[in-house]
C-alpha cells in the first residue's frame, strides 16, 4: 500500500523581498517560515527548502542503514546522521548532500561497516530521488 505525504507551501511578495511559510499538512506537526535571504545568505529562526531536504535525506539514511546493518546481523544501538545540503545560485541551486553520520555497532569491523554504509547511501529512498546531485558520505563508528 502506497503512503502519500503532504506538505504546502505559502510564498508572499516578490523573491528578494518576500516570504512565505512551509506547512507539515500530513503530520501537523510544524509550520516553518522561509524566506530568500535565509536561502541566500542565511537567517537563524527561518527554514530554507534545503534545510527541509536535508532533515529528509538524515532521517531516510538513519533508516536504511539500521535496517542494511541489522540485515547483516549487526543491528545498531544507535544512527545519528546529518545532511548537510549545499546550495549555490551561481551553480545552479543544490549542489550536493553530504551525510555525517556517527553509529554505534557492536561486533563489526569497519571494513564492513564502511561498505554498509555505503550500501544504505545508494538504497536510502531520498538518496535515490536525490541522483540529480553528488551525495558524499562520512560514516563513523562509535
């Protein structure tokens, strides 16, 4: 059975001047504001649309990794991951996810953590809906 989430978006204004508010509608669970300046330059308090695709890429990789490393039999005891989603107007726009991610995994060596890694990087849902940018990936065990 297939699941559809939703989220909306609210722009008012022209782009420079203007913002606008990105909604959770399926969850409910948040409405974030947004505008240009925090897309462009940076604006604490305000969410960019690649903050939000970022949270999306950390969340899917932390699930495809526990579950590619508990079918290994290595089931974690914890993922902790950050996508940290580049954006750059003179390139074009998103330019790339970068995954950091720390985890701890008992009995494993880290030639097999590693290519586990890097298996759940190419599995991961978001990763694969991500393939028009270069997703780099700096796994860590605890």
């Amino acid at each position: 059975m297939a699941l559809t989430s939703e989220a909306s978006a609210v722009w008012n204004g022209d782009l420079a001047s203007g913002s606008g508010n990105i909604t959770l509608d399926s969850s409910k669970l948040a409405t974030f504001a947004y505008n240009w300046k925090a897309r462009s330059e940076g604006e604490a308090g305000v969410s960019t649309p690649e903050e939000l695709l970022g949270a999306a890429h950390a969340a899917c990789f932390s699930m495809a990794f526990s579950n590619e490393l508990a079918s290994a039999g290595h089931p974690p005891v914890s993922v902790s991951t950050t996508a940290a989603v580049s954006f750059d107007i003179s390139q074009g726009g998103i330019t790339g996810s970068h995954l950091l991610v720390n985890a701890e995994v008992p009995g494993i060596s880290e030639e097999e953590f590693q290519k586990i890694a890097e298996a759940a990087k190419a599995g991961c849902p978001v990763s694969k809906a991500l393939a028009g940018i270069p997703i780099t990936l700096e796994a860590t065990l605890a």
